[in-house]
C-alpha cells in the first residue's frame, strides 16, 4: 500500500542508489482524501533531533518542571503537536484502503485507456490545442486551449470554463499555473515574453494598499495573465460520464466563440461570466443562516432555476443526450440575438501585443459576420503554444513597459473592536446626553470601551471641513444636526471633527446641538451595536434603529442591493430625525466618494450629477449635509488609525460581486492621480457648481447648477 523505501533493482549490485530516505505524499489527491492531512514517511536514523523541528508544542511533551522540559521518544508523537487531524488521518486511512482494493493494476490500465481515449476524441477537432505529449504514457488529466481559426486568437481558459459549467455542469480548473516554468514551456512562452507578462501584471508599487482596500494582488490587467484549461478524466468514471465530457468540450470548443458576446469579463479578477448572473440572488452565504428562534434556519437549498433566454425551458434536463439537446437549441436562439457591446479592445490600447483572447465585442461582430480585420495571424500571437503548426515570428511590442515593483500588505487600520452584548429591541432612548438601552422594561448597561474619548482631528481634514461649512452655509445657530453613524472611518471621523467644531463656532455666535443614529440592516457579518457603549461613554444623545434590510433585499431581489439599502436606511433616518426634533442630518461622503459618484452618472447614466453638500429632503422638513465634501478619503483614514477610533468591520453579502463599479472608478482615479497629483484638487473646483444646494432630484438643481456655471464662465470672459 506504501512505497518500498529499500526496492531491490536486479540490474544494480548498489541498492543504495533506489533507496529513499523520505517520503511525502498528498493522500487529499487520491479519491475520497479530501480534507486529509499530509502523509511523511522517513527513515528513524534521520530522525536523531531530541527537540521538535516545529519548536513543540501541545501533546509533545512528557514532562515540564518550573525550569526545564522533556519532550516524547516516539518521533511521530514528539515531531506532531497539537491536536492531530484524527477525522482527517481516518480518511487518509480510507483512501489508502479504496485505492489498494480497487488494485493500482487495474487503475494505472483504466487511466491509460481514458487518456487514449480523450486524445484521441479532442486531436480531432481543429480548435483544441492539447498542451503536453501526446505519444508517451500519461494520465487522463488534459490540459488545454481552443482556438479560434477565424480571429487567430484563443478564447479565455476562465470563459471556457465558465461555459462549460454553465451549459454542461462540467467543472474544469483554468490558469493552472502553478509549475511556472512546466507551464510557459508547453505555452511556448520565451523568458523575454513571460518577463513583460509579469510587469504588466504587477500593481504600481506607489499606490496606498490600504486605502484602495486591496486584499490580494492587483492589476488591471489580470485578464491578460497566460493559463490553459485542465479536467481530468477519474478512473471511477462510467463510459457515459466520460463521453458525455468529452462531447461537452467539443461542443464548446466549436461554438464557445457563439456564446461569447453573451459573457463579460472583469479584468483586475480574470473572472467570466453571464452577463445576467448576480452573485447576490445565485450564491448561498453563511449570513444566510440564522439561530434566532433557537434553530439553525437558513434558506431552501436551491432557488427556482430560471432560464436566460426567451425559449428555453426553465426546467433542468434529465440525461446526459437532453443536456447537449438544450446547449444546441440554446446555441440557435442566441445567435440571432441582437446586442449592443463597447469596443472592448480600448481596454487594452497600452497592451496591444500581449493580449492573446477574443473579446466578447469581437466574437459579436463574427457572430454577425463583420469580423474581417479584427483578428491576427497564428504568427502574430504573444505565443504559440507546442504543438501548433505555426513558425513563431518576431512581433514587436507597441509600446514599452514601465518597470513596477510589488507592494507589501499595509496594516488594518484599526483594530477590530470586541463585541459587546447584542441588543433585542429596537429602540434607543438618550435623556440629558446619557444613553439608555431599554428592553422589557430593564436597563440594559453595556460595557464601556476603554478610549472612548474625544479626539482632536487633524489640521487639513479639520480646516477642509470648516471650508465646506462656510461655503455651502451647512450649520447655523440653533440647528440640531443628527449625524448618520454607520461606524466607518468616514462617519467616525465627522464624529469627533463635527464635536470639535461645536466649540469652535461659539466664537462666531453659531451654537447647535448634536446626536447620532446608526442603522442596523441585521447582516450578522454586520454588528455595529459596540457604538452603543462608546457613544454612551462619549455622552452624545444616540438612537439605535434595527430594520431587516438585508432580508428585505433577499425576498424583493432589487436591481442595486446597495441602492436599495441605502433608499431603506435613509429612510429610517429621515423618520429618526422628525421623531426626535432634529432639523438636520449630517453624513460622512467625502471628496473621493463625490469624484466617484460623478464619474459613474456620466458613465452609466449620462448626467452631470454627484451627491449635493447641502440640500432639503423632498419632505422640506429636514437639511441633508455633507461637511466633508472637501475632504480626502486618505485624511480620514490617517485620523481613524491614528486616534484608534473603534471602526466597525463590515463584511455585506452584496459586495462580494466584486469589484463593484464604485471600486473600480477608484482604481481608475488612483492610477491617474500618480500621473496628476493635482487631480483632486482640479476635481473639487470643477465639481463645485454641482454641489451647491438644491433639491435633490428636482428641477431646482438644474438651475442652480447653470447659475454657478454662468458665473464661471463670465469670470473666465
């Protein structure tokens, strides 16, 4: 069952040079191994350390006095601390015992005979271009491209994919870059090409990680990164299943370029996708699941199945045959459809010569049959994987590429705050600037955080805000202002910046009182009920409103989850606001939210509009504004760190169909901000006519808006 580490060879007197001395094996790759813990054999002379090469640890050692230990004999026990994967080593177990009963003879002859079979099915068809030998023996595992003959290039490993799992269910892995060299060589991938690849892959070593909220590497250009599709084909496969795979990859490797137009892609991810798929309806998520009633709940295991085209059946089919019945019947009603796609190769005007796919805007015009003069040549292609009957020509690069280094993962901003006690009513009262949580008619004290002070902000975000006030006229004398809290560094930090203020514009005869209110959406990813204690030790009369909003969204599926939880909470502050007697409401957007917020209406909707700096609600009973609208994110986030303010980690459902339009509006400005370091700047004065007060959504707007502008122009005449 285990390797032989002492083999006798017949043709050697040395047995030493087949011997081993350890061996590791991954039983989580063998059939049944998933979640197993890694096996090493080794021999016991090796073994000779008394100490721990992992330094110890629980369950190594035998005995401990106030100034030395001992540590276990037995090696395994000494060299494997802690609490051992017992379920896991039983399932090793396991996968041990499946595959030396269903005897290696009969598996290596099975997997021989697959191979041959998938060779010989996919060398037929003209568009597969199979990476690795196909003469020697080798496992049923194929990796490989498909080629579009009319265009010259390939289609997308990730779209394949996609498509695969889409139309057939059939789950393949794409980039499969992990041996790097192994892979570029069977990619036919030079050293000086592969080298461009990685610095056009590369972020720019000058952007702030932190405040673009990058998690892993990034690079707008990730869609270009070179890879190949891979399946492998189990010996425990029945003849149908195996066919059925190979038809479905044929299918696709003939028509997957039909299918194109109806994908998108995003390229910082790499990822594809149907361009109905929403990731917030398809996607079950833990915060899904809840224990309120004192049981696991959580939603059915499968929604209605919905199709996303006119024609076909909703219905899933039964058989292997139904299932290429429908992809082919499928593939007749959308090659009729008529769209209307961007020029997508903008996107890649800098890049040119390294882009080796076909872009959904390009396989529309072939689908509608004007795609002469969009493709290359074989010979033109970035490289020509082995094995395809092309000769590799020079092709020079349209433009250089600028040498950019990687960054280091920054800090958190803060750290997270401990939770407190979770609140089970709605309804926070504030009497003579003290908090009161009251449920059933207790009093309820939460535990009051340790810094929870005022803070003096910064000197730019602080003389930024007071610019914004003065001129947009937002706070007068005997306003009461009701702050949006959401517990963010933005909303935080108008906190603290708004309190200062306070004493600040007694000198200028303005006196206003404050409070603030957080809405709950009731996501448990988001618990923003540890403000109540720090606003309760901070004094300001505060209201806690709870609304299921993300349940709401599940069960109404609005369009824009963000814009449908944002109308809810806005809402609830606006009744927050009337019930208690405030006449203004205060929220934290700053000068890169307004820069986003213009750039995505000109991009998505064709107007000249961000969010206003001061304006009334539609009801006229109540001010909305935003004092740091002349403030940069950077400003806010350097004061939230510095200061230690408790930010309140919020981890929603709908922002995993990342990246959403407004990050990615942030990624485009950053990069242009390192080429115009005034930018910003540039941006706050020619945004300044659209934040001037007016009534959001009427006619008002327009007309304050072409007042500011005329009063530009007639300065510039």
């Amino acid at each position: 069952m285990f390797p032989l580490m002492n083999p006798v060879d017949p043709c050697r007197s040395d047995h030493s040079l087949v011997s081993k001395d350890a061996v590791f094996i991954s039983p989580h790759k063998f059939i049944g191994g998933v979640e197993t813990p890694g096996v090493l054999i080794a021999k016991r002379n090796l073994l000779t350390n008394g100490v721990p090469h992992c330094g110890g640890g629980g369950g190594s050692v035998f005995f401990v006095t106030q100034d030395s230990h001992r540590y276990l004999q037995e090696v395994e026990n000494r060299e494997e601390p802690g609490t051992p994967a017992i379920v896991g080593s039983i399932r090793a177990g396991l996968a041990f015992q499946l595959k030396h009963n269903v005897d290696p003879e009969f598996i290596k002859a099975r997997e021989l005979s697959l191979a041959r079979r998938a060779l010989e099915v996919l060398s037929t068809n003209q568009n597969v271009v199979i990476l690795g030998s196909q003469t020697t023996q080798r496992l049923p595992v194929m990796s490989f491209l498909v080629y579009h003959q009319q265009s010259g290039y390939f289609l997308h490993y990730n779209y394949i994919c996609a498509l695969l799992n889409d139309l057939f269910g059939v789950q393949t892995r794409g980039g499969c870059a992990c041996a790097g060299p192994y892979a570029q060589s069977l990619l036919g991938l030079d050293e000086p090409t592969a080298r461009l690849y990685e610095q056009l892959l590369l972020e720019d070593s000058r952007l702030d990680r932190t405040h673009l909220r990058r998690r892993t590497e990034f690079s707008d250009k990730e869609v270009l990164r070179p890879g190949f599709v891979r399946f492998n084909l189990s010996y425990f496969m029945s003849d149908p299943t195996v066919e059925y795979i190979l038809d479905a990859v044929c299918f696709v490797a003939e028509h997957a370029w039909r299918f194109l137009p109806w994908y998108t892609f995003i390229a910082e991810t790499g990822e594809w996708r149907h361009r109905k798929h929403r990731v917030f309806t398809d996607r079950k998520w833990l915060g899904s699941i809840s224990y309120s009633n004192g049981a696991m709940v959580f939603p059915d295991a499968a929604p209605q199945p919905t199709s996303c085209h006119p024609g076909v059946s909703p219905s899933l089919p039964n058989t292997f045959p139904d299932v290429l019945a429908t992809a082919s019947h499928i593939l007749n009603l959308i090659t009729s459809d008529r769209q209307c796609l961007p020029d997508q190769r903008l996107m890649f005007e800098d890049c040119l010569d390294l882009r080796w796919f076909l872009l959904p805007s390009e396989a529309y015009l072939y689908v509608r049959g004007e795609g002469a003069g969009v493709g290359r040549s074989v010979n033109q292609l970035p490289y020509i994987p082995r094995g395809m009957t092309a000769v590799r020509q020079c092709y020079p690069l349209s433009k250089p590429l600028e040498h950019k280094e990687h960054m280091t993962d920054s800090q958190n901003l803060v750290d997270h705050m401990t939770h407190s006690q979770d609140l089970k009513d709605n309804n926070s009262q504030v009497e003579n600037g003290a908090l009161e949580c009251v449920q059933d008619g207790y009093l309820l004290s939460p535990q009051i955080l340790t810094d929870s002070r005022f803070h003096h902000p910064p000197r730019p975000l602080f003389k930024s805000m007071i610019e914004a006030i003065n001129e947009f006229g937002m706070i007068s004398d005997g306003d009461n202002v009701l702050l949006a809290l959401s517990g963010g560094k933005d909303s935080l930090s108008l906190l603290h910046a708004l309190k200062q203020y306070q004493y600040v514009s007694r000198s200028k005869g303005v006196r206003f009182r404050m409070g603030a209110v957080t809405v709950d959406p009731q996501a448990q990813s988001y618990d923003p009920s540890p403000l109540i204690p720090y606003m309760q030790a901070l004094g300001v009369p505060y209201h806690y409103e709870r609304q299921d909003i993300i349940g709401q969204a599940r069960d109404t599926e609005p369009v824009s989850i963000c814009s449908f939880c944002s109308r809810l909470k806005r809402g609830k502050m606006y009744a927050c606001a009337r019930r208690h007697g405030y006449n203004v409401l205060a929220l934290g957007q700053h000068l890169d939210d307004i820069a986003e917020s213009f750039f995505m209406s000109v991009f998505h909707n064709g107007l000249l509009r961000t969010m206003k700096a001061n304006y009334p609600e539609s009801g006229g009973h109540l001010r909305v504004i935003r004092p740091l609208v002349y403030v940069r994110e950077i400003e806010t986030r350097r004061f939230a760190e510095s200061a230690n303010l408790p930010v309140i980690p919020e981890n929603c459902p709908a922002c995993f169909e990342a990246p959403k339009e407004r990050h990615r509006i942030k990624q485009l400005l950053a990069a242009q901000e390192l080429m115009f370091p005034d930018l910003f700047f540039s941006l706050k004065l020619s945004l300044k006519p659209l934040l001037a007060r007016g009534c959001k959504g009427s006619s008002a707007d327009d007309g304050v808006v072409n007042d500011h502008l005329t009063n530009t122009f007639s300065k510039l005449l």
